[in-house]
C-alpha cells in the first residue's frame, strides 16, 4: 500500500483559493430578498453578515450570538428579540403563542441568563377570528408561566386582509446572566465534547406535515419548550466546564455546529448514529429525501463541554424532563478549522456543510 | 426503520469492501460512473467511497435530472411563470437552478406565482381547486418520474380539467449514456445502473453497453450496501474478462421493466428529434414532448414560450469532467467563477454535481489509500 501521490501544484492552488474564499465574510450581492435569507443558511448569513452587522454592528452584534449581552450599573443582563411567522398556527405538539414565548426564553437561556421579562408586540390580519387569537393570548400566559417569564409591555397593530397570515407575533426578552460560565464560541477547545439534548427535527417535521402539502400522515409533535431547566441543570453540574450553548432552530443541528466551528476556526466530528431521531421523523425525512440535521427545533440545545465533564453533564441533562434522550454526539478537533464532518453510520466519512437555501425536497 | 437499516449496516459493508479489495488487480485504476443522481447523493450521504480504495474512482454521470436542464428551458419557464394569469408548478429541487436571469425561486420573489409540489397530480389539484387560473406543471426527469406525469395528464383529460397543462422536460437515459460512450477520450470501466430508471424500463435498453462498447453494467439499488454490492458485481466482471448487464436490486428491478408504465409513457408522450442537456449538447432522440394527442395540453403549444437558446458559458468544461476527460479543479472557471452559491455548469448546480461534491470535499478525497 501506499500514499497517493502528492497533489499537484495546480490543485494546491485551487483549494486554497477555496478556502480563502470559505474562511471571508460573505458578502451580500443578491438583488432581492427571497426565502433562502429567511432559512438559516449560507443566504442568511450572507445577508446578516454582509449588510447587518457591517451597517449596525458594534462588538456585541458582531458578536452574533442568540443574545447579546449588556451591563447596567454592574448587573448582567441580556436581551433578545424573535418574531414568529409559523402557518399554520395551531400545529400538533403546540402553537404559534407557546412558540413565541419559548422561542425567545431559550435564546436568552442558551446565552446563560435566566429569562426575566419578555414583550410582546402582536401584527394581526384583518378578519382573525376572535376565538383563533383568545386561544393564542391564553397560550402566551400559561407558556409564561411556565417559564417563569412575566410579559411586561405589548404592542398592536392590525394589517389588511392577506397581510400577515392571520397573525405574526414579535417578542423581546430580558435576562440576568448567570455568573457561573462564561459561555462563547470563543471557549471552545478541541477535545471538548458536543452533546445534543434531545431528539430532532421534531418541530420542522411536525410543522411540514400539519400544512398537509404531502399527504403524509404520521403522529409527530413539535417539540416546542423552554431550555432554561436544562441550562439551569448544565449550570449546576458542571458551571464553567460548560463552554458554549446553542438552541438548534431554523437550520436545524448542522447549521448550529457549522456556525460554531467557523466561528471559532474549529472542526466538528460528529457521530451520525448517536443523533437521537424519533423513528416517525425518520421515516417522514426518508420520504420527503430532507436531512433531520437542518430540520428545525424548538426545544433542543447543543452543548460544548469539557471533556472530563461531559459524562456528569450528559447525566444533568438527562434528568430534565424532556431530555432523556440526551446524548453525545461527536466532539471538537482542530482540522480541518470551520469544518464539520460526519461518520455515518455505515462507515464512512462526509462534510456536513452550511444549508445553501432552504431545504428543498429531491426528486430522485 | 424496518427494511432499509438493513441496508445500511455498517458490519455488512465492510464484509462487501473486503470483497471488493479482495476484486482488485494491485495497481489497476478502475473508474466506474454512476449514472443516476440518486446514487451520487447516497454515495456522499453515507461516505461509501470511504469504503473503497483510493484506485476505485467513481465518477458521477448525467443522471441528475435537476442538473441537465439547460438555461434555455429554466428561462422558458420562468417566462412561463410570469405570464398572468399563471400558477407555475415544479419539484422542490428545480426552483434553485439557475437561468440565464436567475431562478425560478427568484422569479417567486419578484412576484411569479411559483409553487413546490411533490407529485404532478398535486398540481393537477391546484388546477382543480384554481378554476379562473391556469396551472402549468414544469415535467422534469427520467423514465422514473414520466409516467406519473403521464398518468397525470390522462386523468386531467378523463376530468375534463381545461385550465391544466404541462411543460414538458422529461429525458431518457439512453441517449446521454450513448453520447458519452462515443465519446472519443471516455475513460470508464463500467457502469452503475440506474435503479429507478430501470423499473421503468428493465434491463434490456442497457445491453447495448456491453454488446457494442464492452462494458460492464450492474443495476443498483440506492441504499449504501446496494452501491457497495453493484461495485463488487462490476469488479468480478472485469476479473472474469466478462462484461454484460447484471441487476443486484431484483427485490424492485423486473429485467422486463414495467411495461404499464411503458404503454402509458407511449400513449401520452412521443420522441423530440433532439433536447438540450446543460454540459452535453444537444443529442437527438433523448427528450419527450406531449404526443399529438395530448397536444392540448402542452404548455409549449398553450403559451407564447420564448424558446430562446441560452449557450451554456464557453468557459464551462462540464461535459468533459462528466466524460472523465478532466477532474473538476482542472477546469477553467472552478473555484473562482463558478461556485455552488453562483454555479455556471451543470456540475456545481447540485450538491451531488461532480464539481459541487469536490469543491466540498475535495481536500478529504486525498486520504484514501492505493491498493
């Protein structure tokens, strides 16, 4: 046996203007918005990255974390802001009211502070039902108290039919960071291990088949819940050992992991048969010829550990309600940086890259 | 998930890369293509060509389906699209190829009402629900996906729904395979057959491979165990000096084909003289267009349709990293004018496109070893 021979120096060339051109900040060049901006991928970041923080951006935006941090008079704070678009509204396993609570409490758990207060700014259309948004205004106070949270200011506005699909709703929360880790992507370290707390692709599924444009039908709920107990728990168990936190939303586990290790110019090896999927969302992903890895989440986190603390972290995590399935799922490695790759389970060996649009379902 | 984790264990695929290593002549390189799309997007899903030594190459054919549509046609459609009046339907993957003028996701955003269906009789239903608007289903694909859109046009005509109509791209695979093995400077081994296709049309269109080029073909299931078993199929050939067409996914592949499927295909569809394919040219016989008798129908023949002929960028060397002629980073424009988020060629156009795969893991190709 032996070693290929080494490569040319034509091809030497080529990938590194690649990975020159991997490692820059994109840039924004696109003409219009379309709903690739909006899925969490490469046009996402590209607009985020070329247009917003460039334009807005101080430290703390360019920081781009789930929330940003602000010091008042010494207390640590942080705040967030996320707006909730979802059709239908009502969807197995929860609805558009407990998603906007939640959706904004695990930004804000995910950066390590305990959520305190949230706002509440609701866009509805013309002609919504009264019912339709009683239902969602008392999702939002019991999912509140649920969390923990107290809504504390709000904002209407009211749009013309065939504006808002019968309602968006924005909120912004606050809350006190918690001193006991420091959590950045900037902590990574490689060894360090990557945990997942629970099962995936549960809500993207869900939310895909309750718009009934497959015909599929299968008993899938979204996974819609607040993190801050799991946090709390990792907190708890391990304080500064746990370096990094990120909920897995829009883009699912893969963009999370891709985001990290380019940001931290670190690699990711992760093991495709520890991922936890639910056999349903399996099946439907199978069908649909959709990747669980960049299907939504709305209660899942992603944690970073040091490795001699990953086992008593991993335990932490199981004991929450809600994350039993909780796993490891791959660790942190040097090369190659900003790279995430996979061991499939049956044996082999591939990248796991930035979703380029939204996931669109193969023909063949 | 019953019936198909069988075919990704990981034990079984080692005991079949032990068999194919047990195949090979030390020092020979062995190129084999897999034509279809499908088998390239599970050759990279599950790292199949991690199992394989570094002198088994495998080479992605034309068989993506997404990727083979020229510009000319997207544009075509994407006119389509903006007429008034217009619900334009297609398959997810499709809304992402570009155009001259960009994509039909980007037409969708400038206003075009353009919808993603899973099935043409899908938006055979948006026609039925959208009585006062025309709904236009943009047929792309193989003998796999034709009779479905067949049987999709002799129910909107058994219905009587008059507000239907089809832009048809669909293909064939023979042509294109054919194209490649005149090819002057191929250099392949053997082929992996298209499994999908071959339902539809069993195992005697392929003989012709063995029969006049000397080239072995296995038909091949799309699970990682299926491929893994298709190369050692292909490699025992080659050892034995035989060449011929073997089908290794019998549990879905009648060597007759299914021949429902061919009658209505033959009903409702008849032969271009010549189609397009992004990267390869035109070739004669190898696109389908709505028979005389479902003339009515045709989208082609419903609607102004510019049918512009867009040339594909002179600097793009598709066709011959398809050939195997040249690898992806030797052509001209790769890496620096053509990238996945702004691909020229076909072959950055998918994911799974020879160029597209490089560009992302060409770095991780090198660690493979040489038998």
């Amino acid at each position: 046996m032996a070693q290929l021979p080494a490569t040319s120096e034509r091809e030497q060339k080529i990938l590194g203007i690649i990975e020159t051109a991997r490692g820059k900040r994109p840039k924004f060049r696109d003409e219009q918005i379309t709903m690739a901006h909006g899925a969490g991928g490469k046009a996402t970041h590209s607009l985020i990255e070329g247009m917003f923080v460039p334009a807005l951006g101080g430290g703390e935006l360019a920081a781009m974390a789930d929330a940003g941090a602000v010091t008042v008079d010494g207390v640590e704070l942080a705040l967030t802001t996320d707006s909730f678009v979802v059709k239908p509204l009502r969807f197995p396993g929860g609805s558009i009211g407990e998603l906007s609570v939640n959706g904004t409490v695990n930004d804000l758990a995910v950066a390590g502070a305990r959520p305190v207060a949230l706002s509440l700014s609701l866009i509805l259309e013309e002609g919504l039902g009264a019912e339709v948004l009683r239902a969602e205004v008392a999702a939002i106070a019991s999912t509140a108290r649920e969390a923990g949270v107290e809504i504390v200011a709000g904002d209407t506005k009211v749009v013309e039919r065939g504006h808002a699909d019968g309602m968006y709703i924005c909120t912004t929360g606050i809350g006190r960071r918690d001193g006991r880790a420091t959590l950045s992507p900037a902590a990574l370290r490689p060894g360090d291990r990557v945990l997942l707390s629970g099962t995936i692709g549960d809500h993207g599924t869900a939310i895909m088949l309750a718009r009934g444009e497959f015909e599929l039908d299968a008993k899938i709920e979204s996974d819609t819940r607040s993190l801050w107990p799991a946090v709390a728990a990792l907190l708890d168990a391990v304080g500064p050992q746990l370096r990094c936190l990120r909920d897995a939303t829009r883009g699912g586990v893969a963009s999370v992991l891709n985001e990290l290790a380019r940001s931290s110019a670190v690699a990711m090896l992760v093991d495709e048969a520890s991922i936890p999927v639910e056999p349903a969302v399996a099946g439907a992903a199978e069908i649909l010829g959709i990747d669980p890895m960049y299907v939504a989440n709305e209660g899942k986190l992603v944690a970073f550990v040091a490795p001699d603390r990953a086992e008593t972290a991993l335990a932490a995590l199981r004991s929450v309600p809600g994350c039993e399935a909780a796993a490891e799922i791959g660790e942190v490695r040097t090369e190659p940086p900003g790279m995430v790759l996979v061991q499939t389970g049956f044996g082999g060996r591939r990248v796991m890259d930035q979703l380029v649009g939204d996931p669109l379902p193969r023909i063949c | 998930m019953r019936f198909v984790d069988e075919f990704r264990d990981a034990e079984l695929g080692r005991a079949v890369a032990a068999e194919i290593l047990s195949l090979i002549e030390p020092g020979r390189h062995y190129k084999l293509m897999e034509v279809c799309g499908g088998h390239t997007h599970s050759i990279y899903k599950y790292g199949v060509d991690d199992l394989l030594p570094a002198n088994v190459e495998l080479v992605h054919g034309p068989g993506c389906p997404v990727c083979v549509i020229p510009m000319g046609r997207v544009d075509d459609g994407i006119a389509l699209a903006r007429t008034d009046g217009v619900i334009f339907t297609c398959f997810g993957d499709m809304m992402r190829v570009p155009g001259s003028e960009g994509s039909l996701l980007e037409a969708k955003a400038a206003g075009a009402d353009v919808r993603m269906v899973y099935s043409p009789l899908d938006a055979l239903r948006i026609a039925k629900q959208n009585p006062d608007r025309e709904v236009v289903f943009f047929a792309i694909g193989f003998e796999t996906t034709a009779p479905s859109t067949a049987l999709t046009l002799k129910r909107a005509r058994a219905e009587g729904v008059t507000n239907f109509s089809c832009m048809c791209n669909h293909v064939t695979i023979v042509p294109p395979v054919r194209a490649l093995l005149e090819s002057p400077d191929l250099r392949l081994d053997g082929f992996i057959g298209p499994g999908h296709v071959s339902t539809i049309v069993g195992g005697r269109p392929f003989e012709f491979i063995p029969a006049d080029y000397g080239k072995p073909l296995v038909i091949a299931g799309f699970e990682p165990l299926d491929i893994l078993q298709a190369i050692a199929m292909i490699l025992r050939q080659l050892e034995a000096g035989r060449c011929g067409v073997e089908n290794q996914y019998t549990r879905v592949v009648p060597y007759e084909g299914n021949l429902r499927a061919l009658e209505v295909m033959a009903e409702v569809f008849e032969l271009r003289p010549h189609f397009e394919w992004r990267g390869l040219g035109f070739i004669s016989h190898s696109g389908l267009q709505l028979s005389e008798a479902y003339a009515d129908l045709d989208a082609e023949r419903r609607f102004q349709v510019p049918g512009v002929r867009v040339a594909d960028p002179k600097a793009c060397q598709c066709g011959e990293v398809l050939k195997g002629v040249i690898k992806p980073w030797e052509c001209k424009v790769f890496g620096t004018a053509c990238t996945p988020e702004r691909p020229i060629g076909t072959c950055m156009v998918s994911s799974e496109g020879a160029c597209a795969a490089y560009y992302n893991f060409g770095r991780f190709a090198r660690e493979r070893e040489v038998v």
